[in-house]
C-alpha cells in the first residue's frame, strides 16, 4: 500500500450545476425534473410531468437567468472553490473535479477525468452542508453509477454532511457576526433586526418519508446560534424557491418577510443551505425577496453572502478531506459516525449500516 502522503487523491465536489448559456436552461430544467430523487411519481408519468413542469418554469427561469447574463456562475464558483481547496491541502498530492447533477460536468465527466489522472484514492465532497436524498443523495447516486458504468474501483470515502462540524460552524459565525453588526450600524438605535436562516425548501412528503435535510438545517441554524453566544437575537429558520404545487416546508421566506413588516423589524437574511452564489441568492433573495420587503415597508433589508472561497470555510473542507480520508473507504459524516436520529430513514449511513 502505498504512503498516504504519496498518494494520488481525488477530490470529488458535488454541486447542483447550472446552464451555461440561454440554451441550456430547458435541458437543465429537464434533467432536474427527470430525476426521480426531485420528482417523485411513477417512472412513466415522470417525463410527461416534468416536460409540463418545465413548460411552466422556462420563461421565468429564462428571465432570471437574463439578469446573471444568460448563465449561471455556479461552475466558475465551483471552479474557483476547488483550486482553493487544493492550496489547502499541503502535504499531500490532491487534485479536485467537479461532479455537476443537471449540467456540464456530469459526474461521467468527472469519473474520467478521475481515471485519466490515475488517482489512488477518491473523496467525495458535496457542497451541501445538510444532506438530502434530492441533493448529495441523488449526486451519490449518479457519481457510483457512473463509476461502475466506467470500471472505476479504487477506494472511495464519500462525506454525506457536515451541517454542524465545528469549523464550518465558526466559519458562518465569523462572517454572520461581522455582516449583523454592519446591518445594525445602518439602523437607528433601538431599531430591531431579525435573522431569517433561509434554506431551500421541499416538499414536506419528501421529510415525512425520512430525509434528514430539515432535522441538519435546523441543527445549522441552532448550532451557529449556540456558537455565536449572543442571546438577544431574533432569529428564525425559513425556507424558499418553492418549485412544485405540493405543500412545501414552512415558514416560507416570503411569509416570514411579511412578518418582518407588519413586526416593524429589518431582516437580515442567511442563506444557510448554500455555499455559492447562484439564482437562488442573486436573484431570489437579493432581487425578488428585496423588492418584496421594500413593498412591504420593512425597514431595513441585508443579506449575507455566500462563502465561496472564503478562507475559513475552505480550511474548513480541508479539514473535512483529512478526516474522511482518516475515516477509510466507505461513508462518512463529519462526525465520523452518523448523527441523525432513527427516524431519518433516507440517512445514507443509516442505510449503509442496513445492507
């Protein structure tokens, strides 16, 4: 076997992917609603229904995408994440590829370019703090089959979540705290102002059917709260970019903007389930929900940008990648062991530990 720090390590980061240009947005749409882990009926009504679904989206969806330039900046984020990253693992020979779901690179991609650098070993890497079967699952999913399909079998250790591992934790402390105290410098003395931990939202049968994602985003949430260590704060948990006429999980960030103005309170709005930024925060939260609390009279409206490449969040993931390398083959959490309750039958490691 050879020395660890000799060894070859590929580093695998998961994300949502986005089109590339105007005409990639309905292929985008499509695969994303073709996935059976996002749209979840009957294999031979899926294609219909998401063709109708997507006939629905394309328009708004074309005009959001306009006002980013036609794109999304999520691969060039992405990309610039993991050259960071690899500047974060001294000492050992690593290399990072990017697994996108519903665009260019596909986890196909990904498996060649793993094979064509001769890796020893393989991280997988969501860039999703929480776990959801619709979002790391689903990326799961599609990376070992495509391994398979390709004959890729060397050692793999897949990270499933780290919504509350300590330096990530202190990495969204640091920068909350900073950007609160500047949104409170802006406001008169005595003025309130609320944290809204805004998340992307699904459908509440998807959580009824045991997916952890809720049970990890309020965990975030209450985590950075404990750890900021300041008890007179407003705060609450929300979630947005509602896609399906299904009941979705509450409270909506738009609802709990409409309580912020009839509260007389600003808000300051945590995108606590992204790492990048993408349509969801550049035009959801900093256009739409902006305009919405500025219909609505709320007196002040700040938002918290996305990590990126931020320094201590990068450590943060460096720190992760020696810990699952240290943890072997197999899954793992950022704990190591898995950490959500029995409940939670879509937990990956709960699933593992069935097989």
């Amino acid at each position: 076997m050879p020395d660890s720090a000799a060894e070859r390590i590929a580093i695998v980061l998961f994300n949502l992917g986005g089109p590339d240009r105007p005409a990639a947005i309905r292929p985008f749409l499509l695969n994303l609603f073709r996935d059976p882990a996002i749209l979840r009926v009957p294999f031979f009504i899926r294609p219909l229904l998401a063709r109708l679904i997507v006939s629905r989206r394309l328009r708004p969806a074309t005009a959001n995408y306009a006002l980013l330039g036609g794109k999304s900046p999520l691969l060039e984020e992405t990309r610039q994440q993991a050259e960071a990253l690899e500047q974060a693992l001294p000492g050992l020979v690593v290399k990072c590829f990017i697994a996108m779901r519903y665009w260019h690179p596909f986890s196909d991609a990904a498996v060649r370019a793993v094979q064509g650098w001769r890796a020893d070993r393989v991280v997988l890497l969501p860039l999703y703090p929480q776990y959801s079967t619709t979002t790391t699952g689903s990326s799961l999913t599609a990376w070992r089959e495509a391994a398979a399909g390709a004959g890729l079998a060397i050692r793999t250790t897949a990270l499933c979540c780290y919504y509350a591992d300590a330096n990530y934790i202190r990495s969204v402390v640091v920068r909350l705290s900073n950007e609160y105290a500047r949104a409170r410098a802006t406001l008169p003395p005595g003025a309130k102002l609320r944290v809204l931990f805004s998340a992307h939202g699904l459908p509440e049968t998807i959580v009824r059917r045991g997916d952890p994602y809720q049970f990890q985003i309020e965990r975030t949430a209450a985590t950075v709260m404990q750890a900021w260590g300041e008890p007179d704060i407003d705060w609450i948990v929300c979630y947005q970019s509602r896609a399906t006429p299904q009941k979705w999980l509450d409270p909506s960030t738009e609802a709990e903007i409409e309580r912020a103005a009839h509260d007389h309170a600003a808000v300051l709005v945590v995108p606590i389930a992204f790492v990048s930024e993408h349509s969801e925060t550049l035009v959801e939260l900093d256009m739409e929900y902006r305009d919405l609390a500025v219909r609505l009279g709320v007196p002040g409206y700040f938002r918290l940008p996305t990590q990126n490449t931020d320094a201590d969040f990068i450590a943060a993931l460096a720190h992760l990648v020696r810990a699952a390398l240290a943890n072997g083959p197999g899954s793992c959490s950022y704990a190591g062991e898995r950490t959500c309750s029995n409940q939670h039958t879509g937990c990956p490691l709960r699933q593992a530990r069935a097989a």
